[in-house]
C-alpha cells in the first residue's frame, strides 16, 4: 500500500489518465483477440486476411533491406512503425503501434474536448466509451490497419488547432461558453454604425443619382 502511494506521488497527474487508457485497451485486446492470438500468428482471427498478410510481408521486406515494388503493396509508413516488432513479438508486430496511435490519437482529442470546457477524466471516460465497449469499434482499433495511424495523426491535427484556437481567439462572450460555439456579434460586410472620430464633422453626404453616380456640374 505505501509502494502505490509512492508510486502516484512520484508519476505526474498527465500519466494517469493514459496508464488507465491503457489498462482498458490491454483488456480489450484479450476480449478481441483472445490469449491463443496473442501467442500463436495462426489463432488470430485475421492472419489470412489479404491487408494484414500485406503489411507483415512489406516489414519483412524491410527488414531485409528490400525495396522491390512487389514487396510493398501500401505506404511505407506502418510497416517501418512495426518493422522492430517483428523479432520482438511475431504473432503481434503492430499491438504497440496501435497502441501508442489509440494513446496519440487520445491526447488530440483531449485536447478538443478541454476547448468544449470537458475535464480531463470527462475526456478519458469519453474516449473509452467510444472506442472500447463495443467489439465491432474496439477490434478497428486492435487489427492491424493503415488507417490507425491516420486517425492518430487526424486526432493530434484536430488537437493542434483547438490549442491554437484557445490561444488566439479573441471574442468577448461569456466564458461559460464553449469557444467554438462562440460567434461574431455582427455579421462579415459594410458597417452600418455611425462613423465616430475626429475627422467625422468633414464628412459630408453627396447626392447621388444611382448606385456609385455622383451629380456633376455642366
């Protein structure tokens, strides 16, 4: 008990919330994938299908040192993200890729969500609940797939612009309200307000015979 107390002491609060990310990830993937996937290349479920096959035979390659075009049938990015794995886990080459892109693709939303006016346990229990329950959702996240790093790199593009947003949006409005519901309190155009300066007693109206016609002399 004291060992734990230490232990949250020492580990700054921004690493909890990804631990717990993690320990319900680590559990979906023993729902999805069973203990035999993890183990045996042969017991998952997707080592026949033809995208998986191809990402596992383009690292291969990689690790070779092969760059013949028939070896490679996608980008070459996700492969070379599992390429270490390859000795390390084989039946499992891409679980910490996706694992470390569901974690990214969490601190954009995050983000996102902190411009929303969502705590950061708000954020995490959202997350989960979008991602991991259901099976049909957390295996997307768990298979192999190119598009996981994509949605990573979607998710920490998003995040960008919402810190960006927070840090130059500059409209007075309450601040219980979120900032992207926040709109302008005129409309884009021509002001309709009276001119106010110093220099507005000069200003004098001209009679005018039609839109952009001044009246001239004979």
């Amino acid at each position: 008990m004291a060992g734990w107390r230490q232990l949250r002491a020492a580990a700054p609060a921004a690493v909890w919330p990804y631990a717990a990310l993690t320990v319900v990830y680590l559990l979906s993937v023993l729902r999805v994938v069973g203990w035999a996937g993890l183990t045996d290349p042969a017991a998952l479920y997707w080592h026949d299908w033809q995208d998986q096959s191809l990402y596992v035979r383009s690292a291969t390659a990689l690790a070779t040192g092969d760059l013949a075009p028939s070896q490679h049938y996608y980008p070459l990015l996700y492969p070379l993200l599992g390429l270490p794995f390859l000795q390390l886990w084989p039946s499992q080459p891409f679980f910490f890729v996706n694992l470390a892109c569901y974690l990214l693709a969490f601190g954009g939303f995050r983000s996102v969500a902190r411009s929303f006016g969502v705590p950061l346990w708000g954020a995490v229990l959202l997350f989960a609940a979008t991602t991991l329950p259901q099976f049909d959702i957390a295996k997307v996240w768990i298979e192999p797939w190119t598009s996981t790093p994509a949605a990573a790199l979607l998710w920490l593009a998003l995040g960008a612009m919402a810190r960006l947003w927070d840090q130059t949006s500059s409209f007075d409005a309450p601040l219980s309200l979120p900032r992207p519901f926040l709109l302008p309190r005129r409309r884009p155009g021509p002001s309709r307000e009276p001119v106010i300066g110093s220099d507005s007693a000069s200003l004098r109206s001209t009679p005018q015979l039609g839109p952009g016609l001044r009246r001239g002399k004979r």
